[in-house]
C-alpha cells in the first residue's frame, strides 16, 4: 500500500478521491492547492501525487514544475485528474512535465484505483532507484507552454461569456415583446428567465474559478483594448509590478508601464497584431512601480467583441 497525497481545491472531489484511495487500503493526506500540497510534502513525504490542475493560488501544472525540480520530491511520481484541462494539447503538455498518467474527471472507481496499481508497480517503493519520468521539454518551453495553456483556457471563458450574454440578451428580448401580448403567460415566462440567470450565474462562476487560478499564478494577466486602454489588470500582474488594479485600469498601458525609449516600437508591434488578427510571442520590459525593469515573454492573442470586430488584445506574461 501507498502513502497518496490528493490535492483538489474541490472539497467534494477531494473527499471521493480520497475515500477510494482509502478503500484499497491507503494512506492519504490532502492539500487544497499546489502551494499547500509542496508544504504537506516536504514535511512527510508521499509515494505517489494525484493532483486537480485548475486550482488557486498555485495550479497543477505549476505544482508539478516545482516538485520536479525539487531533488527530494523529484522520484515521486505524479497522477493528474482534471475536469477542466480535457483537450490532446493539455495532455500532452502534462506529460511533458513528468506525470505518470493523465485522468479526467468524472473516473470511475476502479479505474482509479487500476492506475494507482500500475502507476505504483511500475515505479516500486519510494526511493527505490526506478525510472520515474522527468520532465521531457526545457524550462524554456515549459514557460511558453504553460502561458499558451492560460491563454487558451482563458479565451474559451471569454467566448462562453460572451455566447452566454447573447442568449441572455436574446432571450430578454423575447421577452420583452411577449409580455406585451400575452400578459397571462407572466408566470411561465418568469421561469423562464429565471433558468436563463441560473444559467448565466453558473457561467460566471466558472469564469470566477479560471480567474482566481490565473490571478493566484505568478503570471501577468493583461487586457487592453485597441487603443492601448487597460481594461483588466490581473492580481498576479499587481504583484509583479507593484501597481494596484485601479492605477492601472482606465489608463495607455504603453505610458504607465512601458519604459521611454521602449515606447513607439511596443506601439508599432500592437498595430501590426491588430492588423492582423492573430497570435504572437515576444519579450520586452516592463517598468514597475519601483522603478525596476522586468523582462516578461508575452504570449499575445487578439480578442473579438460580439459582432466579430477585433476589440484589443489579451496578454499572459511570464518573467524572465
């Protein structure tokens, strides 16, 4: 039997996950997120991590990095179980890290427990001198990927919100014309809209759930529109350059935190994505509150408002 550290920042999904361990006879500890868990970790450590990916303040993917780069935690092989990084790319990605298997959620019983037997077969006790798998991509490239992840993630909330406030939208208009013509269909139609707002709360709480694992990253999260103007200025953006939200929103992004001489070249590279529509890496410095330079690499992807018009750009950053 195995000593199993579970982390899921779903107390939910963290009990059943821990009551199935537990049924096949072992031992297992619990953390919230990736911060919690290194914690847990380097004060007893497991023989086996089965982690959530989407989680706050330190997400799977990070947790992992770290705890391969960690020479005492290194061996222990990883499970990821995930129910919002579903696609071939986030596999993929998750074992280029070093993880051992890659499961979604919902899993059944026995094939959970399956892979934790194969999974501990294949690597033997802890400590033993087995071939654990490393991480199979640099640093470089983990960086790249891991913002491309962020992003992409982030612009798949972007496009349901906006799918979302349209049928909202859509529907209120149904509405509006129905309750003029047919006052006795008041109460039908008020179900109605109370299932579209069930809908779109539940919406916006998934967006709140991918925001609060980007913000609690150490990442910069960026939102201008086609003038420069910042319109969302994320926490872990906050942290990293000493700005507050609200003295940064509202403002040219290029004036506050691009330094002088830097200026007119980021603007000339701004134009040239809008113009044309699509995706680009880059690195450049920023200046922060201090007064400091900070080298950031940028994965940068237009955004489209809801008649289609290419509206500014979103940025995820990552220090150098």
């Amino acid at each position: 039997m195995m000593r199993i550290l579970v982390v899921d920042d779903d107390q939910a999904a963290r009990h059943l996950v821990t009551s199935i361990a537990r049924s096949a006879g072992h031992e297992v500890l619990t953390a919230s997120d990736g911060a919690e868990a290194l914690e847990v970790a380097r004060t007893e450590p497991p023989e086996l991590l089965v982690s959530d990916i989407l989680m706050p303040r330190m997400d799977g993917y990070q947790l992992v990095r770290e705890w391969k780069s960690d020479p005492a935690l290194a061996p222990i092989p990883v499970v990821f179980l995930t129910a919002s990084y579903t696609d071939s790319a986030d596999e993929r990605f998750a074992m280029d890290l070093g993880a051992e298997r890659f499961l979604t959620k919902p899993v059944e019983p026995d094939v959970l427990l399956a892979v934790l037997a194969e999974v501990a077969e294949s690597t033997g006790p802890r400590g033993a001198a087995m071939a654990q798998r490393q991480p199979r991509i640099g640093e470089g490239e983990i960086l790249r990927e891991y913002s491309d992840r962020l992003v992409r993630k982030l612009e798949q909330k972007v496009i349901e919100l906006q799918q979302s406030n349209n049928m909202l939208n859509a529907a209120m208009d149904a509405l509006s014309t129905e309750l003029q013509v047919k006052t006795a269909l008041i109460e039908e139609l008020g179900g109605r809209i109370d299932a579209d707002h069930e809908r779109e709360v539940d919406d916006l709480r998934a967006h709140d759930e991918l925001g609060d694992a980007i913000d609690g990253a150490q990442v910069l999260a960026v939102v201008v529109d086609a003038r420069g103007v910042v319109t969302y200025f994320g926490r872990g953006a906050e942290r990293l350059t000493g700005f507050a939200a609200d003295e940064v929103v509202g403002r040219d992004w290029f004036e506050v935190l691009v330094p002088a001489g830097e200026r007119d070249a980021r603007r000339s590279a701004m134009a040239t994505l809008l113009a044309s529509g699509g995706t680009d890496r880059n690195e450049s410095v920023l200046t922060t509150a201090r007064g400091e330079r900070l080298t950031i690499a940028w994965t940068d992807v237009c955004w489209r408002d809801d008649s289609g018009d290419i509206a500014g750009v979103l940025a995820i950053g990552v220090p150098q």
